[in-house]
C-alpha cells in the first residue's frame, strides 16, 4: 500500500482519496489497477472508481436541477464552488444557479461571480438569514425545476453530487429530502446523515464502506441536500425564523411530519469546511456574538416548536380541514390560535387549498393539501373538519360555527396574517402615497353578492373628485372599474394584503379582500345583501357593513333562509333588489366619514 501511494501515477490531489478508500477495504490490487491507470487520466475520473469500486456509474436523471448558493461574503471560496460544481456538471445535467448574496459587503464580487459562471444573482437588501435567502433564491429560480439542491459556499466537488442526489429524488417519489455524504479536506467524514439526538453519524472517522451507503435517516445537514418540488410545495419552503442554524433539521422534521422520507445518499460526494461563515468551533463562534446568537436562537425555535427527542411521533398530532374559500380560511386563524393556547406541544396542521393563509403563522406546523391522505390513515390524533361547518350553521357568525365544530370557547376573534419585508415593499412601490381607497367590484355570479359595475364607478368617480386615488384589486374575471392603477390578477395573495394593509380605505363586497382588511384594521366599507354581516364581520372592528332596511327588501338575508348547506347564490325575485338598493350616494356618505 505505501508503494502505491508513491506512484507517480496518484496525483497529489488523490492521494487522500486512495486513504480514504483504504479505510473502507478495498483490496490492494483493486487500488492498484485504478493507481496504474494511464497518465492521462483526470482526477476526476479516478476519483469516481476509487469511490465506487463496484462499477456505479454517474446516473441518467431527468429534470431539470436548481442550485440555491447563498453567500454572505461572496469570496473565494464561492469562486472554489462554482468553479468545482460546474466542472463536475456540465454536460451530466440540466441546471440553473442562482446565488444569494444575502446582505454581504463585496456585492461587487457576487456579480462578477454570477457573470462568469452563468448565474443568477439575488441581492437581498440586509442580512435575512438562511432560510430567507434560500426562499428567495427558490422563487427566483426555474419554477419547472424538479429538485432544488441547496450548497453552501465553503464546499467543492470532485464529482457530480447533485446528479446524484436529484437521481434519488427521482427514483422514490415518497422522498422529500435526499442528503449527501461531506467530507472534510482531510478525507474524515464530516456528515453521514444525522441522528435522533442530532449527532452526526460517523462524525471525524476515516469513510468507511458504511459512509458510501445509500439509506433511510432521520436528518440530513442543509450544507448540501436535494428538496422534492412536490414536498417544497407543500411545506411552502424554509421556515424563515432561523437564521443561521437548526433550519435544515426542522424541514427534515417537517417532512417525516406529514408523510415523507428522508433519504442519505453516500454516493453522492463533497468537500466541506464546515463553518465557513459561522465558525466551526465554539471558540471561533464565539468570536462573532452575531452568529452565536443566531446558532442559539435556532436551537431555542426548533425546541419551542418540536419539543425534545423525536417530537415527530411523540407529540400529539393535530389537523383542521377547510378546504377553500380563502377569506372563510383565513377565518379560522383565531382557531388555530386557540387549539395552540390548549396545545402548545402539538403538532397542528391545516388542510386547505389555500396554505398561503399560513405562511409564518407560529400556530400552525403545517399547512398541507386540502385532500392530504394521512388524513384518514389513523396518523393524526384529533381531526377537525370544518368544511360547510358555517354552510350548515348559517344562522351563527361564522368563527362560533368553527369554534363549536372544535368544542372549544373562542373570545378573542382577532385574525392572524403575516407579511414579509418583500411584501410590504411592493404595496409601498405600487401606492407611493396614503391617500388610496382600494375597490374590489367582485363577480361572483351569486346574485345578492354583486353591486352593479355602473355603481362602482359612480363610486370611484366621486371618491376621486375629493382628490384620492383608487386601486382596482380581484381577479381578470371581476368587472373593470375606472380607477388610477388596475392590479386585478396582478398580485399574490400577500401582495394583496399589503396592498390593503397599506390604503386608506378599502370598499367592496364580502369576500376575501374584505376579510384582508378586518386582519389589518383597514377602514372599510361592505355591501351586503343576500348575507346578513352579523354573521361575517368581526364584532367592534373595523368594517362599516352596509345594506338597505328590511322594510324595502323584505328578503333581505335570504341566504340564511334557505335549505342547508348552501354554497351557490340564486335570486328568487326578478332580480337582486337588496344590492340594487344600495346607491353609490350612500355607499359614498359611508367613506366620507371613514376618511375624514
């Protein structure tokens, strides 16, 4: 064996590697053939045989890959990783980079960096922290792209990993994470997969044939480790309260939390300094209180939100369905509240088609697919359906419908929405002033819900003769109102919220966008005609509900008439005499007040 390390054959640059396959039994004459090989030969090339004696060869995956490098000192060592990891994957794969340079002082080098090696570069305005500048690195990378493989910067390759990786994620769809087998520049094992008690398997020990296996695990390190897209789209991407550390851990839990399997994958194989930003010892994390704080604070998140051990199956397990309706969703957040206040231990999901309601809500662990099959697998311990749970109550504001359906007391009926700094941002570039009135002219096609286009723009007239400026929101489908900026179909679910959050005033019918503006205190006025708002606004907040008297429309509230459930709209006089009856002028007289 010494002879063989003497060969002129073995470049420097393996000769780690023939030691580190000597730890793992390979036999001498084995090295030997690979050792003897031609001159020519790249590292590259013996690097793969030394690795996989046993003929594995790079596979074929289909699908397209997006890298996710965030760096906050953009220096050489990201010069190292991208110039390693498209090396290693040109030619083997179709993949995109984007780099994140979250908040760094050398903004200079991560655009020179994002110009050579082809990638795209996303600035973030300060330091966000990992997870954030992961999420942001997601959303402005290819959404077709069917792994998602997130790399530190302190790492290189010597072999396509992330082929390897996206291979496993290929091959067992019941996978949501796939982590990757990181040595230290010595050749030791830096990280095999993770333990229950978060130890590293294998940690400093020579790589063993045990380190080149592939198997289930219960985490696997964020330094580098492949993401399903499907299980990215239900989880909604990292939780963005953790900084700098603990994050990869919560999404491994996360998805052993609602169904899926972690992989470890030892076939796929790099170089890892650990620490490269942070520090890799106490001693050295210690020295940037910073990063020390923010390693600690991630400790404290992942506690208070798992408990301890493995929380995944020791906790009680909690679900609540509502299946759509995005305002009637965003109406069972003082719920979930309260299920948290009685469970702080637990485990909560939702199961909705509108999972964005929940984003960065602390009460909930999870919102999945309104139809999510663990459901009636026995999986979860309490199960509370609320779906037509106010269609079938309809005589009764809709949180006590839900709040009865769950046998608990409700008494705060505030509503939990959370924006981020890119949401807030872009309310305050579409309404540079605060003197917009938001109007959402919805078509709903339930009659006793619609107030005729001509009476929204006999409002947006006068509203605009008294010096505001109107901004249309809803959907392409809702009806075209003269206003001074049109964002119908123009913007997500929390840009809209922002959007109300941010106006003066905010008029329309019941639905979504009026709940938004109950959320954050926005001055508003609603028009109701077929409902009565006493069974959908928030007693003492903000809205000024407005319908017509029951002594000129005798049916008013016919909704709460009729047979149950009730989930359509239909007129049983010649036409919808309680919206008809309310008039631009009274409409109007309401946000003159509010504006004042």
């Amino acid at each position: 064996m010494k002879r063989l390390m003497k060969l002129k054959f073995v470049s420097p640059s393996l000769q780690k590697v023939v030691a580190v396959v000597r730890a793992s039994n390979a036999s001498e004459a084995m090295l030997r053939e690979y050792a003897e090989a031609p001159e020519d030969k790249s590292d590259s090339e013996l690097l793969g045989k030394l690795m996989y004696p046993d003929g594995t060869i790079v596979p074929s995956t289909p699908g397209k890959i997006l890298f996710v490098i965030p760096t906050y000192y953009a220096n050489e060592k990201l010069e190292r990783c991208l110039k390693t990891l498209t090396e290693q994957h040109d030619g083997k794969i179709d993949y995109e980079i984007v780099i994140v340079n979250d908040g760094g002082p050398n903004l200079d080098a991560a655009l020179l960096l994002s110009a050579k090696y082809k990638a795209k570069l996303v600035q973030m305005a300060k330091n966000s922290g990992f997870s954030a500048a992961v999420n942001s690195g997601i959303r402005t990378g290819d959404e077709n792209a069917k792994s998602i493989i997130l790399v530190n910067d302190d790492l290189w390759f010597k072999m396509p990993a992330g082929v390897f990786l996206a291979d496993v994620l290929e091959r067992k769809p019941d996978v949501a994470i796939a982590g990757a087998l990181l040595l230290y520049p010595d050749g030791r094992v830096q990280h095999a997969g993770i333990t229950e008690d978060f130890k590293h398997i294998l940690h400093g020990q020579p790589a063993s044939k045990e380190a080149f296996e592939e198997r289930d695990a219960w985490a696997v390190t964020g330094a580098l480790f492949a993401i399903s897209r499907n299980f990215l789209n239900q989880c909604g991407g990292l939780d963005e309260r953790y900084k700098l550390a603990w994050e990869d851990t919560d999404l491994c839990t996360t998805a052993k939390a609602i169904g899926w399997k972690i992989k470890y994958c030892g076939k796929a194989v790099a170089y890892h300094e650990e620490g490269g930003t942070r520090g890799r010892t106490l001693e050295t994390k210690q020295k940037n209180p910073v990063w020390m704080a923010r390693d600690i604070a991630g400790q404290t998140i992942f506690c208070k939100k798992w408990g301890k051990g493995n929380p995944t199956f020791q906790a009680k397990k909690i679900i609540i369905r509502r299946k759509d309706a995005a305002g009637d969703v965003l109406l069972t957040t003082p719920i979930l509240r309260e299920i948290r206040k009685k469970n702080p231990d637990s485990i909560i999901s939702v199961a909705t088609d509108f999972g964005c309601v929940f984003r960065d809500n602390p009460y909930v662990s999870f919102a999945l697919p309104s139809e999510h099959a663990w459901i009636t697998k026995g999986f979860y311990d309490l199960f509370y359906d609320l779906n037509l749970s106010y269609e079938k109550n309809p005589n009764k504001h809709i949180i006590k419908a839900y709040s009865e359906t769950c046998g608990i007391d409700v008494s705060d009926w505030k509503l939990d929405l959370y924006l981020r700094e890119h949401d807030l941002a872009f309310a305050k570039r579409m309404l540079d002033e605060d003197t917009w009135v938001v109007l959402h002219s919805r078509f709903f096609g339930w009659a006793g819900r619609e107030w005729p286009a001509e009476n929204f723009n006999q409002l947006s007239s006068n509203i605009r003769d008294r010096g505001k400026k109107v901004v249309l929101v809803g959907s392409n489908q809702d009806q075209l109102i003269q206003s001074d900026l049109d964002l119908r179909g123009k913007t997500s679910f929390h840009e809209l919220a922002a959007i109300i959050k941010k106006a003066s005033c905010f008029v329309g019918v019941d639905s979504l966008p009026m709940h938004l503006a109950q959320a954050f205190g926005t001055p508003s006025v609603a028009l109701f005609g077929s409902i009565n708002p006493e069974y959908r606004v928030i007693p003492g907040g903000c809205v000024w509900p407005i319908t017509v008297s029951r002594e000129v429309v005798a049916c008013l509230g016919c909704h709460h008439k009729s047979v149950i459930p009730k989930t359509t709209g239909s007129c049983e006089m010649d036409r919808p005499h309680c919206m008809e009856n309310i008039t631009p002028e009274i409409v109007f007289s309401a946000v003159e007040k509010i504006m004042i």
